[in-house]
C-alpha cells in the first residue's frame, strides 16, 4: 500500500514539475520574442517644451497606423518643424517604409515664396516616416521648412507610399494659425 502511495506521488510530482518547467519554457520564448521585437530609436532633440499642438485627439489612418498627436516647433523667423506623435499599438514596422504628408492651404495663398505654390493654392512638405523617440513617445519628426503663410483656412495630412499612392485614410485640420 505504501508503494502504491509512493508511485502515485512521484507521478503527481513529476506532472506538477514538467508543467512548472513548460510554464518557465513559454516565459524564457516570450522574453526571446519581446527582446527580437524590440527596436531601438534614435533619440530625437527633445522638443517637447517648443511644441505648440494643432491636433491632440487621435486619428487612425487605417487599422494599423494612428497618430495620437500633431505639433508644430518654430526653429527660427519662418522655419518650423513639424512632430507626429505615433500611437504605440500601430504597425511601426509598416510605418517606417511610408512617407507622411503635410499639405498646407493658406487663407492668403499670395504670400507663398513660389508662383508654383501660389498657383496650386497649396504647398505639401513630405517627410520620410522615421520613426525616433521624444520624451517618452514615438514620434515622426519632419525635416525643417520655411513657410510665410502663417494662417491656414486647411491642412490635409496622409500617410502614403511613393510608388502605390495614399495608405488609408486622409486627416483635414481646419483653421490652423501658427505663431
């Protein structure tokens, strides 16, 4: 009877121990994955005290792309730059190989630099969609660009691919000033 009680124990026992080292097992892969998963971003000069914000309530663009913020930093008279705040649940992979649209139409289009821009009523600055970190969160920063314009009746932003066009959908902001 004792060895009966034995061997039902070691059998308890060796069940209780192999499903604790599968359990150890799935965690050690998940930290595996996780650490593969993990990209390191360049740091991107921390503007977060210049920003004055245009957009704060989220957009998604499509399923896997949404952009919590938009702001602007004014890096000289008429320069300025332009900071896209990535939700971190988007596909950031699928992210980095698009570029992102910031399609400006001022109130007064005569005070664009270029009678191109005068005559499309309108002025994109694009920008490569890299991805950096600011402060804590995921941003897209744009290249530096001078504009004179300063009051926008609309700005149109998307997010596309050179060669297959606008990915998702497009976001419209209405009545922008910059300072």
């Amino acid at each position: 009877m004792k060895k009966k009680h034995f061997i039902i124990a070691l059998i308890f026992g060796l069940i209780l121990f192999s499903c604790n080292f599968k359990k150890n097992e799935k965690t050690k892969d998940n930290e595996y994955q996780e650490e593969e998963n993990r990209i390191d971003y360049t740091q991107a000069e921390n503007l977060t005290t210049e920003i004055s914000y245009i957009f704060n309530e989220g957009y998604n663009f499509s399923e896997e792309i949404r952009i919590n913020e938009i702001g602007y930093v004014k890096t000289g008279n008429n320069t300025y730059k332009i900071v896209y705040f990535l939700d971190e649940e988007s596909n950031l992979s699928k992210i980095q190989n698009l570029n992102i649209a910031f399609r400006i139409y001022p109130k007064d289009t005569s005070l664009f630099a270029t009678e191109a821009d005068k005559k499309a009523g309108a002025k994109t600055l694009a920008s490569k969609c890299k991805i950096q970190e600011m402060g804590g969160s995921l941003v897209i920063v744009s290249n530096e660009f001078s504009i004179i314009p300063k009051s926008f009746a609309q700005i149109k932003v998307y997010i596309y691919d050179p060669k297959d066009g606008i990915y998702g959908k497009m976001m419209t902001l209405l009545n922008i000033e910059f300072s």
